[in-house]
C-alpha cells in the first residue's frame, strides 16, 4: 500500500470514528484516494509550472483534459501512486508542448476525435453509473470537447486531447496490464 491509500485509509478510520454515520470505510478510502490523489498531481504540476512559467497553460490543459476524461474514461491503473505521477506527467508534457498548432496541432485533434470515435467511453462501466445508454452521447461529447481546439488553436490541449484519447484504446490499456503484470512479478 502506497502512502496515498495509506493516508487515504487511515484519514477515513477518523473520519468513521469522530462520524459513525458517514459512509463505510470502503467507500470513504475510496474517495478519499482519488481526492488526495488529484490534488496532489494539482499540486505537482502547479509547482513545476510555477518555476517554468507556465501555470495559465497548466490550468488549461488540466481543466481540458480533466472534462474530456470525464466524458470519455480511460485506462486506470491499480495503483494510486502510478495514477498520480502519471497524471502529473501527461499534465506538465502537455502544458509545455510548443509546436504550430496548423501543422501538427490539426493533425493531433482530429486524431482524436477518430479515437473517441471508436473507443470512448472507455472503463466506465465498473465505476461510473452512467447507464450504457447514454455511451453514443458520452462519445459525441467527447468529440465535442476536442473540436473547441479548432477554435483556439492551443498546441497544448491538442497534446493533451490526444493522449487522453489514446488512453481510452484498445492499445492503450493492452500496454498498461502488460507493464502493470510485470511490476507485480
């Protein structure tokens, strides 16, 4: 157990027992995790951003990334800490990409829109209840989402966009049990 399940457990325990009505344990760990885990990838990426100046395009892009994984999904990993320094990684990238937006930024948003196309929502069904009925909708949200670059031209979503996007593919979650299966050997 890494040190954020470890907080995230022991903060629920007080909380269960200043609080014997709040949720279970389970699901207050739970919550508790993604909390402390997006909070500190926040924190992570904000203090990176500060010494390179660049916190107004890290907002961006956690803001941009943060709404298309909402509707899209995408892999998860089984570690809270793996998650953690992943998001923070995919966050500083993106923020820092500089390249015209014409050339490769088009290029990236539309391969995209092609991947949620086909693949989003992805790993949704055991953590969301969003019934799979609304999935066609979810996708074309997702779609939605990444066409507002057309507009603004910011290398940076489209660096972001493009890899949540990949994140929901087949490919995507293939590479992560197969790097996740050899971390537990």
């Amino acid at each position: 157990m890494n040190f954020i399940d470890r907080s995230a457990h022991s903060l629920a325990g007080k909380i269960r027992s200043n609080y014997p009505s709040a949720a279970s344990q389970t699901l207050l760990t739970y919550s508790l995790s993604l909390i402390i885990n997006s909070s500190l990838s926040v924190l992570i990426v904000l203090l990176v951003s500060a010494f390179t100046g660049k916190v107004t395009e890290s907002l961006i892009v956690i803001c941009g990334y943060t709404l298309l994984r909402i509707a899209s999904g995408g892999i998860h990993f089984q570690s809270s800490l793996v998650c953690c320094l992943f998001s923070a990684m995919v966050f500083l990238i993106s923020s820092h990409s500089q390249y015209d937006y014409v050339y490769l930024g088009m290029l990236l948003d539309a391969a995209a829109i092609l991947l949620v196309v086909n693949y989003a929502p992805s790993g949704i069904r055991d953590v969301s209840t969003i019934s799979p009925k609304y999935y066609p909708l979810l996708k074309l949200i997702s779609a939605m989402i990444i066409s507002t670059n057309f507009y603004f031209h910011l290398p940076m979503l489209s660096t972001a966009f493009f890899i949540q996007a990949f994140l929901t593919s087949n490919l995507a979650k293939r590479a992560v049990d197969s790097i996740e299966g050899r971390l537990r050997r």
